[in-house]
C-alpha cells in the first residue's frame, strides 16, 4: 500500500498495512528539515524507503527521527535509518535508556520476538516540553514513562502526533495509568485539528481528534 497525504507536506509513510506486519503509523514531516515521526517494528525499512521516496522524498535526506516512545513498534527501523540517512535520534529521557540497549521488557520486543541492537540517542529530551527542528514536543507519560507527544501548526490547523493514545498498559512498560489521564487532558488541551495516532489512524477534524482522545479516557476509566 502506498503512502497517504495527509495535508500538504505531512504523509503517512508506515505502518501495518503499509509497510511491514506490527510497524506502527510512521509520519514524514516535509520540513525543511526532513522529519520522520517513528520508525515502525521491523528492523527492515525496504518498503518504509519506498513509501518516502513515493511521497517525493529522499530517505536519505531524514534528518530527525522523533521517537514518541521507546516500543518496538515504534523503534525497530532505527538503526537502519540511521545507517541510510546519518539522522539524530530525539526521545524523552525518561525512555532513552530502554530505547538505547534495546531492553527486551521496556520496549516490549520480548513481546514481538524481535532482538534490538543498541543504538544513540543523540537528542534526548529533558522536561515537559520543547522543540526539536522546529516541531514542538510535550512530555505525556502514562503508557510509558518517557512518552512524548509532538505538534506541528500548520496552515490547516494543528497536527498532533499522539502516536499510542490507547494504551496499553503494563508493569513491564512501567505504564502509569493516573499519569497517563493527565497526559490526556494536556493533548485535549492542545486543541488538535488532525490527530495521527500510533495504530488507529488519522482523525481529521477538532470533533473528531477529541472524541478519540475521549472514548479511550473512558475505556480505561
Ligand atoms: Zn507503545
Ligand atoms: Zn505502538
């Protein structure tokens, strides 16, 4: 399946049915500079390439990788992106050092069979909130503790990258379900036009974004 367009100069590049089986949403931010939002499970990224370049990008020009959080899922690709473009790793502090030794449990890779090689972290992402080439980041632990959330205003509106809103949460991801709730009132708060989520697609609409954020505040009540 090819690469969607989400609105101009943001795509959806990965994922499940995109890309390979158990990746994750993966987001292309045209920039300049050139943004990749997560990396997908598999440590391939063959196909991941393909959908850039498709989109009317070169891979090779990445020159950030933000990483909402520190899952296999999301973090697979790193390594090999890093390899193919020479791109800086941002991640919240509070997930680097799982996402660095590729620690089985935290990352869940146990979970999926996969074996991480280790890999740098060279933007690791102090506090509640910053900015990284541009793109702001807020700090929304609950599904792990270094989850981040990382917005773009564009023309169209505000477009949230919240990746993995629903959950799911597990003593082996140290999840916090309290923390998670107040981090789903600051993406409330942030009043998104567009919301990319991890697995479940992308909402368009302020209504729509926030009825999703919603639904799952009430899933996990
Ligand atoms: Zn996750
Ligand atoms: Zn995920």
């Amino acid at each position: 399946m090819p690469c969607q367009r989400i609105v101009e100069g943001i795509y959806l590049v990965g994922g499940d049915t995109l890309t390979y089986a158990g990746d994750c949403l993966c987001y292309l931010v045209a920039g300049p500079p050139l943004v990749l939002v997560d990396a997908g499970a598999s440590l391939e990224i063959g196909r991941l390439s393909d959908n850039i370049l498709e989109a009317g990008f070169n891979p090779r020009d990445i020159a950030h990788l933000f990483l909402t959080h520190g899952h296999v899922d999301h973090i697979g690709g790193v390594a090999a992106l890093k390899e193919l473009s020479g791109c800086r790793v941002a991640a919240h502090t509070d997930d680097a050092a799982a996402i660095r030794t590729g620690d089985p449990g935290r990352t869940a890779a146990n979970w999926y069979g996969i074996e991480l090689p280790p890999v740098t972290v060279e933007d690791e992402l102090q506090g509640v909130s910053g900015d990284v080439a541009g793109i702001r980041w807020i700090h929304i632990p609950g599904h792990t503790p270094g989850s981040i959330a990382a917005y773009v205003d564009h023309p169209a509106g505000r477009v949230l990258f919240a990746q993995d809103v629903h959950g799911p949460f597990s003593q082996q991801f140290r999840s916090d379900k309290d923390q998670w709730r107040a981090s789903m009132g600051k993406l409330l708060a942030l009043e998104p036009e567009i919301l990319c989520e991890g697995h479940y697609g992308v909402f368009n609409g302020n209504a729509a974004a926030k009825q999703f954020i919603r639904a799952q505040l009430a899933a996990h009540a």
